[in-house]
C-alpha cells in the first residue's frame, strides 16, 4: 500500500496488512486523514466540546441576576430555546433551561415542567439516563436503567435538587454539612459541591452553616482568564454561591467578561473546554495500532509527553492540573506504542502514578485512591501497565477486580462513557494482555470472563449489526466501534464482526467522518458532546480489525 499523505504535513508509512478489505482499507484511511486533520501545530488534536443546556441555563441565569451582558444574554436565550424545542436533554435539564428563560410559571408545558421537577422522583429520573433518550419515558423506566447503584448517585441528586431550587424550581434540601465534604477527591468536585454548600445554607435561611475556608475553596472561581482546570461548570457554580455574600459580588461580576469569552458560536456555553490531551492519545493510539508512523505521529506523541503533570499523570485537556488514571492509562500506551525508548522516563513517571493509586481491592479509581475502583478505569491501567513485567501481580490482581465486576450477563457497569461497550471492550483487552504471561493455570479463568463478555455483546447487538448505548437502543458509532474492538480477536465471531464493520462503513459521512451520539458523561449521567471523540473512536476500532471479516 502506498505512503498516506495527511493533511496536515505529517506522512504515515503503513506496516504490512493482513488481508484487509479494499473497501474497509479506504474507509479507515479516510478516516485517517480526517483524524489527522484536527491535529493542530502544537501538534495536539482540536477536540473542543459542544454547548450543552446545563452550563447555558446558569450563565443566563448569572448573567440576568447580575443585570449583566444583555447581548450575551440574547445569544444564550436562542441557543436555550432553539436546544429545548429541536433537541431537548433529559428533565433536569430542561426544567433548568426553562427556569432560566422565564418560562418555569408560564402556562402549558411550563406548567408541566415545573411539576414534574418538582416530584419526589425528579432528580432520580435524571440519572435514569433520559439524556437524549428520546422513546423512554419516565413510567418505563426500570431499575436496570438506573445509576441507584453507581457511588455518585446520593450526590448527584443532591446537586441536582440545589440546582433546580436555586433557579427558582423546587425547595432547598436541608442536609447536614458534612454531606458536602469532598476533600481528597478531585479538585472541582470540592469547589463545586462547597458551591452547593453554600447555595442551599443561604436558600434555607442559615448562611451561618458556612465557613471562612469555604469561601476560600471557590478562589478558583473568579481567576481571571479561561475556566479554572477547563470547567465552565465548576466556574459557573462557584459565582453562583460568591454572589450571595456582599463582599464576593465585585470579584463576580470583573470575571463574568471571562465566562462570556466561552461562548460558543451558536450563543452557548459547554461543560468543559475540550478534550485535546483525551483525543492526542487515543487518537494516536488509533493511528499506531493501524500501523502509521512518521514525523505527525512523533510529533503527536512529543506533544502530548510535553503536557505531563507533574504527579505523573495526564489530564483531559492542557491546562488541567487534575491528572486521572483514564487519559494516564491512554497516554502512557501511546507514549509506549510510539516509541518506547524514546520516552521512556515520561512512561514510566505515568506507571508510578497509576500504581500510587491504585486501592486495595485491586482496582483503580478515577482520581485519587480511597474512591471506589471502576471496571473501565482498571481495564485502562491493566492495559497500561501489563507489558512492564515488573507489574505482574498488579495487573492480575487488577483482572481479578474485573471478574468479580463482572454481571450474570456477562456485562459491567457504565461510568464515563454511558455505552454498555466501553466497559467491555476494555475488559476484554486486559484479560488478552494479562494472559500473555499468565501461567497456564490462571488462563481458563480469563478465557472465561473473556468470553462472557464477548458472549454479552453477541446477546445485545441490533439486527443492522451495532450496537447502542445499552440494549435496544439504537445503534451509534461508537457504541458499535467499542463492541468492534472487543470481537475483533474472537474469530468464531467473524460473521457478526463483519455486520458491525458494515455498519460502520455504511455510516461514515462524505467527509470521511463520523456522527454519533455522544457517550462521555459529567457529572454522570449527564452526556456531552466532543464531536472530534466520534472519528477517533471509530477510527479506533477499525485498527483493531485483524482481517478483512466474513460478509453475510
């Protein structure tokens, strides 16, 4: 096969192919040149995030408290109305969006939404996942749909049910203050849950419940500049709980010219900034599992080494201090893919922050150890971490936290990606990594939850051949390019692989790329969308295709 030129100045020189469908091999070059299209000169993929109703709906409610920006506030008016009427979220959401425009006490659907916000069940019927779910109704949905059982469920309705209250929906809950204790977790959960804190203590008439060190946690708020750790959200509540004490309303009001510079061009605001260091690696994943290499490749991998945290670890976007084990896990195989030498010492650094949290039980957390371990951020560090043999028994005690995950149906529980897939894919993955060196007898256990997890996938798929956020759903690219990475070492599975190919083929658009339903969620459940995560997910699960698959 020829040399790739990619846009962008780098060239790509392929490595020998296995039998690779002529049709699949221009699908996923295509796709290529797209990926590589978005890298920027800095050498970083653009992965900016899309406006979403939650962020908007407080900035015009700031705005409209502080008598601030009326043309900003025109432009978050439209956006809100034109978001609520042509593609509106879950109902959290739009009772917010609604409050904020004026329309919580009008007649009609005003009426209805205030009603429904005001349910004892509201906020639970919220992280009963309706983002974007368009045909399941509140009286259809069951316990199976719910993050009752996820660790962040109390808290997220508890910041759901201030939101609501402060935007004029709803009563202020009265809980005790220690509910809003979030040291030694990730730096924007502090400020945002003293943000609540705050909120509710003034809303239920006892500012008294708040403290000198609680007004200093929401300093960050109001720096001057871009968002503080790229999150417009914890920004957003911060001033929304500064405004209520006299001495904060100058600092508030000097930053809102920051929050405006956020805006999007379609008048909204998005959660977060983006997810460039996120998409660099996983991107560059893709492209050095598809057998590229050449100076953008180099040049992606030296760019995302350059933005290592001092901890070790990587975080979502430049500038975001807070590192986690998900982009760590990402970057650390990228780095190791791209040249191992090369970046050895940075490689290393990430493993040490990936072992320093790891908890007892064998798995990873997200941020910090101490929170509870997540199967998909595990399977992550696993992956990262399994072709070091000096973290044997940290990787296999790792697939052993992952079994004990593991569902009667072979499935595992969503996180930050709402797709069902992701958990499994990235199972699956660890399990092949650790049995490369697994002693004879530790291998059937693998095999198993290997195979039940594939078996979970074959159970769940839709007819056209992909797969959805959970079953039933419809299917999206990239739910159907994580279930494509997990079957694509299953060869007794090549018929159903082949459909899921198809279906990816058969969606990808003129431009070479791809649109699908977001599934990164913050706060969880909630989705936003990274419209660049669609080609790079897909274009990773097409480097995972050994062969060209068997047709129908």
């Amino acid at each position: 096969m020829t040399p790739v030129l990619l846009p962008s100045g780098g060239r790509v020189e392929p490595r020998a192919h296995g039998p690779l469908t002529p049709e699949l091999l221009r699908c996923r070059d295509r796709l290529a040149r797209r990926v590589a299209a978005r890298v920027g000169p800095d050498g970083l993929l653009r992965a900016p995030c899309e406006s979403r109703v939650l962020e908007s709906a407080l900035a015009l409610w700031l705005l409209t408290a502080e008598g601030a920006a009326p043309r900003a506030r025109r432009r978050l008016v439209r956006y809100l109305r034109d978001a609520l009427d042509d593609s509106p979220p879950d109902a959290v959401q739009r009772a917010l969006g609604r409050a904020a425009l004026g329309l919580a006490g009008a007649a009609g659907a005003g009426r209805a939404d205030r009603a429904a916000a005001r349910a004892p069940d509201a906020v639970d019927r919220v992280t009963a996942d309706h983002v974007a779910v368009d045909h399941l109704t509140a009286d259809r949905v069951t316990a199976d749909h719910l993050m009752a059982d996820h660790f962040t469920a109390g808290r997220k309705r508890l910041m759901f049910g201030i939101l609501l209250a402060e935007l004029g929906v709803g009563e202020f809950p009265r809980v005790r203050p220690e509910a809003y204790d979030m040291r030694g977790q990730q730096s924007w959960l502090q400020l945002e849950m003293t943000s609540l804190k705050i909120m509710a203590a003034y809303g239920t008439g006892a500012p008294g419940l708040v403290t000198a060190a609680d007004w200093a946690v929401l300093a960050p708020a109001v720096r001057p500049g871009p968002a503080w750790e790229c999150n417009n959200l914890a920004r957003l509540l911060g001033l929304l709980a500064l405004r209520k004490h006299p001495a904060h309303r100058r600092a508030v009001r000097r930053v809102l010219v920051d929050v405006l510079a956020g805006l999007r061009t379609d008048g909204g605001l998005p959660f977060i900034t983006g997810m460039g260091l996120f998409a660099t690696a996983t991107a560059g994943l893709a492209l050095v599992r598809c057998g590229y290499a050449g100076p953008l490749v180099d040049r992606m991998a030296e760019a995302l080494a350059g933005r290592q945290n001092p901890d070790g670890g990587f975080g979502f976007h430049p500038g975001v201090t807070q590192s986690d084990v998900d982009d760590t896990s990402y970057a650390v195989e990228f780095l190791r893919g791209s040249g191992a030498a090369r970046h050895r010492g940075r490689i290393g650094a990430a493993e040490r922050y990936l072992l320093d949290r790891r908890n007892p039980d064998g798995g990873f957390p997200t941020y910090a150890r101490g929170i509870p371990s997540e199967i998909a951020m595990t399977a992550g560090a696993v992956n990262a971490l399994a072709p070091n043999p000096a973290h044997r028994a940290v990787v296999e005690h790792g697939v052993r936290f992952i079994a004990a995950g593991q569902r009667p149906d072979g499935g595992f529980g969503r996180g930050w990606s709402r797709n069902a897939s992701n958990a499994v894919f990235r199972a699956v993955l660890a399990c092949d990594a650790v049995r490369a060196g697994a002693a004879p007898a530790a291998r059937p256990e693998l095999d198993l939850v290997r195979r039940r997890a594939v078996g979970h996938l074959v159970a769940t798929g839709n007819a056209d051949g992909g797969w959805g956020h959970r079953p039933g759903d419809p299917s999206d690219p990239i739910s159907t390019a994580y279930a494509v990475i997990a079957l694509a070492g299953s060869a007794e599975h090549g018929p159903l692989l082949g459909r899921a190919v198809r279906l990816l083929t058969d969606r990808q658009q003129a431009d070479g790329g791809y649109l699908s339903r977001p599934d990164q969620a913050g706060p969880r459940p909630l989705l936003y969308d990274v419209p660049a995560l669609a080609d790079v997910s897909v274009l990773l699960g097409l480097a995972h295709v050994p062969a060209g698959p068997a047709r129908r």
